[in-house]
C-alpha cells in the first residue's frame, strides 16, 4: 500500500506547535479523532503504547508513530510539521520536526507494515524531505509526499 492510497491534502498541517512529546501525541490523537469522528483516549493510548516499545523516530528529524487501533475502520495518514523541533527519543537523538502519523485497523496487519514500510522510504529520501520542508503550503507538501519513489 502506498502513501498516495491513504493520505489526504486536507491531512497535511503545517505550522502546528507542540512543546514535547507527550503534548504532540495529543496533538495527534485529538485531531484524528476529529477526522474520523472516532474516540481520542483509544487513539492516544494506542500512540502511547507504542512509543513505550520504543521510540518512532527514525532520524532526520522524522518521526513515524503508528498504530493499529480497533475504532479506525481505514487506513489513515496524517502528515504534521511543526513550528520548532521537538525532543522525541529519536534513534539519532536530534529533535524532530515532520510526523507522519499511520493508523490502521487491527485486523489488516499486511497493509500496516505494507505502508508504514512505504512512508519510510518517501521519507528518508532527501529530495522529497528538502521539499516537504521547504514548502509554503500543505498542497506542496502533499505532492512531495505522494510521488512514487518505487
């Protein structure tokens, strides 16, 4: 599964500021509670729990936190950059400053690897990263993300 499948252009925040980690998986939670009119306590323990396994953030600044969760029906993307980095345990100990959030149903555990596997590779490679970070709007952004890199 790709990113391209999942994601939407209204799933792209800029500018969002979140002042640590805990704050930012909140964030995360409440918002996609939002979207997919769903309960944020199981979004956010869910994200909870998994960061307890080990810390999402694979470098550059990037983190992936993701999880199955039993209210979320579809696969669901939401991309974040934030205002300043933020301390996230991150496996190269620098701050982070994208998020891409994945979360999908439990029962689909092919398509969770299949896609976190992909926005992975969207995101570590340089040219797509240089523009996600330099674009002025979530359009940009959504089009660097979800050109095929396969």
């Amino acid at each position: 599964m790709h990113i391209s499948e999942v994601i939407k252009r209204t799933d792209v925040l800029l500018g969002v500021s979140a002042s640590s980690k805990p704050k930012l998986l909140q964030f995360l939670a409440q918002t996609t509670a939002k979207a997919l009119d769903v309960g944020e306590d199981e979004i956010l323990n869910a994200l909870a729990c998994r960061e307890e396994l080990g810390s999402t953030g694979i470098g550059e600044g990037i983190a992936l936190p993701h999880a199955q969760v039993r209210c979320v029906v579809a696969p669901f993307v939401l991309l974040v950059r934030l205002v300043r980095p933020i301390e996230f345990e991150a496996i190269d100990d620098r701050p982070v400053d994208l998020i891409c959030l994945i979360l999908t149903p439990p029962a689909n555990n092919s398509s969770h690897l299949q896609l976190l596997s992909n926005a992975a590779r969207q995101l570590r490679c340089p040219n797509v990263i240089m523009s996600v970070r330099s674009a002025s709007d979530p359009d940009q952004v959504y089009e660097a993300l979800t050109v095929s890199r396969e």
